[in-house]
C-alpha cells in the first residue's frame, strides 16, 4: 500500500534539555518530518521514550522507595502526558496516531504476537501512526526490554520494515570520545563486525533511557543482520529523517 514503512525510535535524550524537561519543539519537529513522509507515501512507525520523565514533571520528587516501583509510578502518570503532546502536534498536520504499549511476551511465537501484528498493521492501512512504547507500568524485571532500542529492532522485524532509524543526542559511532579532537565519525557497520573497542558504559538516572551506544548497535546490527538497513543519527538535527530517505550520508549505518 505504501511505498515504504520505517521504524523510528527517538529517545529520551533527544527529546529533552540539559534539565531533563521535555522540548516540544523537536516533538513538532519529528512530527513535520513523519507528514512530510507520509505525502510521500511513506508510513511511520514511532517508537518513543519519555513516559518516565513526563510522569516525574507532573509528580515531582516520589516518596516511594523502591526504583521499580517509583518508575512504574512515573511512567503509568507520564504515558498519557506523551499521548497528549503527540496526539495535539500530529493533529496540527492532519494526522491520527495511536498509542501501542507492548510488553516482551507479545513478541513471543503465538497469540500476542499474532495480535500485536493485526495491530500494528491495522493502524498502518488506516494511515495512524502507531506510538510504541514499552509498557513501564506492567512491565518489570523477566518481562522487560532491555530498552526501547530493542523494542524499536523487535517491531521493525515483525512489520518487516524498510529501515530502522533510531534518534539519539549524538551524530553516530565514533573512534572515540564524540568531543575528542582524534575522534571520527564512523558511517558503515556491517551487521556481525566486533565494535567493542569503541563502546564506552555509561551511567544514567532513572529518568533517563536505559540504552546507551552499545545497545543501540547490538539491536541495531540485529535488524541490519534480518535485512534492515539501521541508521542511528542525531534526533536534534533539522529534517535528519528526511535526510535518510533522500540517500544522504549522515549519522552511522548498520547493513549488510
């Protein structure tokens, strides 16, 4: 029906300022960039982070003390928060999108998965966008993504998508440090090549995304390795997205 369906997983990083509030105008911006495609036949799937981070803006500091419990907490106040901001921008150009909140059982051979794919597909024919996020309230320790990088690669599999793009804060893989001054960019991966020597750990709050680099290529390299071609790019770059889908060469690419 389309011409092309695409994957995109914009993160909490991008979708925040240095105070961890959330900026409507890169919403508005990705949201424009999805129109843009759509006139061009091409459908979206998003998914997105930042229920956790929406949920602490309402509530502020929780009295609750146990982590697992604070951020479910977080997330089951803060999802509909990110509905609503989805739900008013796609309307401002004239477009429907729904909310899908999937757990890691639905991915598992058998009727959820069945029924996440009569979804998914249903709300792509009708040209709604679906929203996808882990579903934080429900979901806890066995039943949890690692991240929303795996969910991303997990959904971009089951719809067969034509890429996977996931949004981060910075422009790709690099050498090194992404401020060092020996530092590159580093555009192509293969999906099976050893990147370990250029994955650093990294440590986040609670509020932040749980997914740094190196779980962005590990699920990244998956999708490409199913035939996914996976660009990961700066989400806070002016019409990145667009970019991708015109063939220019930005961010990191992960294909066979």
């Amino acid at each position: 029906m389309y011409k092309e369906r695409i994957v995109i997983k914009v993160g909490t990083n991008v979708m925040t300022n240095r105070d961890n509030r959330i900026v409507r105008p890169v919403l508005r911006n990705l949201v424009k960039q999805i129109a843009e495609l759509y006139d061009r036949d091409i459908i979206c799937l998003l998914v997105s982070s930042g229920s956790v981070i929406a949920g602490k803006e309402v509530l502020g500091k929780s009295k609750i003390k146990n982590r697992t419990q604070r951020r479910q907490v977080y997330s089951a106040i803060g999802q509909p928060r990110m509905m609503r901001l989805y739900y008013d921008v796609f309307h401002d150009y004239g477009m429907k999108c729904a909310q899908v909140l999937p757990t890691k059982r639905d991915f598992s051979p058998g009727v959820h998965r069945q029924n996440m794919i009569n979804c998914c597909e249903g709300l792509l024919s009708e040209g709604v966008i679906p929203i996808a996020n882990e579903d934080d309230a429900v979901s806890v320790t066995m039943s949890m993504f690692s991240d929303n990088d795996e969910l991303a690669s997990l959904i971009a599999q089951l719809i067969n998508a034509d890429k996977l793009i996931i949004l981060t804060d910075i422009d790709g893989l690099y050498t090194g440090h992404p401020d060092a001054l020996n530092s590159s960019l580093i555009q192509n991966v293969g999906p099976h090549e050893n990147l370990d020597k250029y994955i650093k750990d990294n440590n986040k709050s609670e509020e932040e995304g749980r997914g740094g680099m190196g779980s962005k290529l590990d699920y990244a390299q998956q999708a490409a390795a199913n035939n996914i071609p996976t660009y990961i790019v700066n989400g806070k770059t002016d019409n990145i997205i667009i970019d991708i889908i015109d063939g220019k060469a930005v961010g990191t690419k992960v294909s066979l």
